[in-house]
C-alpha cells in the first residue's frame, strides 16, 4: 500500500514537469496561530486567534477534497490543538493516496501528550510522518532566540524520545529545523556541537538549515532579523561540504531533494531572486486557521474562505483571482523567496534542479 501511495505521489510530481495540474496535491495548513513560544523573529505568539476552524469544519473541507497526497501541518505550535490527532485522521481517512505527513514543533507542550499523539498519527498508517524540531543554536542561544528559558533541552529531549519511537515506528522520521537570523548566524557548527555532545550519533544530515524570511501573510514577522548574506552564504556552502562527505544512498531521494534545496538557498541568498518559478497554486496552496486560502505562505494574495464555498476548494482554485495570480507567477511578480514550505514541491516539479 505504501510503495502504491509513493508511486502516487511521484507520478503526480512528474506530471507537474509537463503541465499545470488540475488539483494541488500538496496542502499546506495551518491549524492554529497559538504559540508559546516568544521568539526573536516573531511576533506570532502575541496573537489571540478566536473564530479558527473547528474539527467539524476541517472535517467538511477533508470530505470534500480528496486529492492531497501532500499534507503539511504548520502553526503556531500543531500540538496546541488538542484534536490533531483527529485533524490528521480526517485528512488521512478521505484523501486515499495520501504518502506523506510533517509536522513541526517547539517542543514547549507536555512531552508525554506530544509523544502519545504522535504514536496515535503513526498508527494511522501514513507511509512517512516527518517531525521537525526547532532548534535555532547551542543552548544559551536557543533560549534566548525563543524566549524560553530550558527549550534546548527540551528540545533534545524530544529528539532522544523520537528515536525511541522510532524502533516501533519505521514510518517516523526526525529531523531538527535550523533558521539561520541576524541572531545566529555563523553560529551553526557551535550548534551542531552542542548538540552533538547531547547525541553522539547526530549528523549533518539531521539537520534541515533554513534562512529566515520575510512573509507578506505572517506579517507578524519581524523585519529587522534577516542575517547577513556574506555571512550565511559562506555558512551555508561549508554546510554542504560538510552534509556531502557524510552522505550516504541509504538515505534516500530525500537527501538529494534537500541537497537541491540547499543548493538553490545559496543562489536565492547570492542573488535575491527566487532561483526556479514556484509551484504555488499548481501543486499546492496555504491555508489558515480560518480557512483562508492563498496560494502560499509567503504571499498575502487572499483568494477565498473554505467557509464561503461549502468548503469545497474547486470554486476558490478555478476563480478569477487564482487564475490571476497563476499570470503573475508566470511573469515572476510573486515575492522573491526560497523557503522549505514551497522550495519542495518546486524542486520535484523541476527534476533537472536535482541533477546539478
């Protein structure tokens, strides 16, 4: 069933090398602005969300759009939503072919319940669920990015418990998630030591580096965190030295999609420009907590509400508008970024980026 769901997946990201799909197959969701973290680089958490979707709704909406394959939780903090078990369930239960499932976390919930949740979503069958851990430096540096004093520990801690679930659980994988700012950068390989130190069997291929950007939707976001280009170039191209040396075929054609991602993140940082046209409202889309969609999470172009369209997505991606936006993506007028939210579903829908 799995390797079907794969070859599902994969035909559908080697179709979208030909041709605009007639259906996303990668959503991306947010399903809660609650956060209790007090980053650095973002304002997020000062949000009080009231009037988000409820299970019921998410539920509709899952009913009524049966064709990801792709499904990308973001928040927020997911596990702030009690119901995310129920959330997934719901995905997983009316979208057949779905392959694959990530979540994000800031690790700051009860572990026990986030751990428990987890083996509950495992069990659902989902071929591959892939958390991400944020970790933004060394221990000093992390509490203080976050505003948290202990979340590197805590941090650690839910990576060591991930590897303990792993061993019942071959379709989990982990990884930790690096945003290099104006406050960390040139500080990853401090990172990676101390973390090291915590987990000896950690490798440069745990870890997914990200560069911190500005979002027109998350306008919460603070703009005076971006790092130094020199400096994160520089960071960045002894990274990929470092990640290759310990590549090995064992880990499989996400390694090379991430290398093409790294890869293409040095262009975007030399050049300023988005280094291959998106894929945005051809194989994916974004959606709020209040059923907002837009065609990605970098770009505040509102196209419609779930809740005006009896959660059917067909009315929002046929519209006017979204056809509007796919003009200004063909004509490079979307807002120049390179983030793993959209970098992915691109590089699959433009296989020769994978070959250099």
């Amino acid at each position: 069933m799995s390797t079907t769901k794969l070859a599902g997946l994969a035909l559908t990201a080697i179709r979208s090398n030909f041709g605009q799909l007639k259906k996303p197959y990668k959503l991306t969701f947010s399903i809660t602005f609650k956060c209790q973290s007090r980053c650095k680089t973002c304002d997020i958490w000062q949000l009080k969300p009231t009037g988000e979707l409820s299970l019921d709704e998410i539920r509709e909406f899952a009913r009524n759009n049966r064709d990801f394959r792709w499904f990308e939780i973001t928040g927020g903090e997911p596990f702030l939503r009690q119901d995310i078990v129920e959330i997934v369930k719901a995905f997983h239960e009316n979208n057949k072919g779905m392959y694959l499932l990530t979540i994000p976390t800031n690790s700051l919930c009860n572990q026990d319940m986030i751990i428990g949740k987890i083996e509950q979503i495992l069990q659902l069958g989902i071929p591959k669920v892939v958390m991400t851990i944020s970790l933004d430096g060394y221990r000093e540096m992390h509490d203080t990015l976050r505003g948290i004093p202990g979340n590197f520990d805590r941090a650690i801690g839910m990576y060591k418990r991930l590897m303990e679930l792993k061993k019942s659980h071959p379709n989990l994988f982990f990884f930790f998630g690096y945003t290099i700012s104006k406050y960390n950068q040139g500080q990853f390989e401090k990172c990676f030591d101390g973390v090291k130190k915590e987990i000896p069997a950690i490798t440069y291929n745990d870890f997914h580096v990200n560069v911190g950007q500005i979002s027109e939707y998350y306008n919460n976001t603070k703009e005076d965190f971006v790092a130094d280009r020199g400096i994160i170039a520089q960071e960045l191209i002894e990274l990929m030295e470092k990640r290759e040396k310990q590549f090995s075929f064992t880990l499989g054609v996400e390694a090379k999609i991430e290398s093409s991602f790294l890869k293409n993140l040095i262009r975007y940082i030399n050049t300023g420009k988005m280094p291959m046209k998106s894929r945005s409202l051809d194989a994916s889309l974004f959606m709020d907590s209040y059923g907002n969609i837009y065609p990605s999470v970098m770009w505040q172009r509102r196209m419609g509400n779930i809740r005006d369209t009896g959660f059917k997505l067909d009315q929002i991606w046929n519209s006017d508008g979204a056809n509007d936006v796919r003009k200004l993506i063909k004509e490079g007028k979307e807002p120049d970024n390179w983030t793993a939210c959209e970098a992915y579903q691109t590089i699959v829908g433009d296989m020769k980026s994978m070959l250099w």
